[in-house]
C-alpha cells in the first residue's frame, strides 16, 4: 500500500531540494528521518514535514488494517520545478535587471 504527500511552492530551488532527496530516496523512513535531522541545509525541514505527513497518511488511511510506521519505506521522492517569482533589480544608468526567484513542488510516496 502506497501513500503519499505533495508540499507545493516551496520557497527553494529543485535543484537544492534534489541534492537531499537523494540521500533519503528508497531508505525506511526511520533511517531517513534521522539523515533529515541531522542535515544542515535549511530544505531539510521542509521535506522532513512533508516525509512526517506521508507517513500520518499512512497510519490513517485505512483504520481496520492500520500499517506500522516502522515497517514503511520511502519509495518514491521527487520534486518537480514550480513557478517563478519575477522581481526587479536596480542597476546602473536607470536600467534593470530581471531576478526569477525559483520555487518547487516536493512529492514523497511510502509504502510497505
């Protein structure tokens, strides 16, 4: 049984959310969870709440056959480009420079 969690506009880029996924992607959750903890990177918080929300969706999807935490394991992780802020910078002899402020969607699938 597979569930699963999507945190959507994370204020980070996917390319810095990526570099952490990948240290976690098809670990059991227990193990994962410790990597997140103990990661410096601020994304690391982020993806730890999304992983703790997949694994609460778990326990309570299906309440007549409830699934041990411990048992799960993170099968599938991703996170997908999201949109870009547009903002203004000021620059030399009145002209300016466009900054993208880039954003992304985090999805976190468990299952046995």
């Amino acid at each position: 049984m597979e569930t699963r969690a999507i945190a959507r506009n994370i204020g980070v880029p996917a390319t810095k959310v990526r570099q952490i996924i990948d240290l976690i992607r098809g670990k059991p959750v227990a193990e994962a969870m410790t990597i997140l903890s103990f990661s410096s990177r601020h994304v690391a918080k982020i993806i730890e709440k999304t992983l703790r929300s997949a694994i609460a969706n778990a326990a309570n999807q299906d309440v007549e056959n409830p699934v041990d935490p411990e048992e799960l394991v993170v099968k599938r992780i991703f996170a997908d480009e999201g949109r870009d802020l547009k903002r203004i910078r000021p620059r030399a002899r009145g002209s300016a420079d466009r900054i993208k402020k880039r954003q992304s969607h985090l999805t976190v699938v468990v299952g046995d």
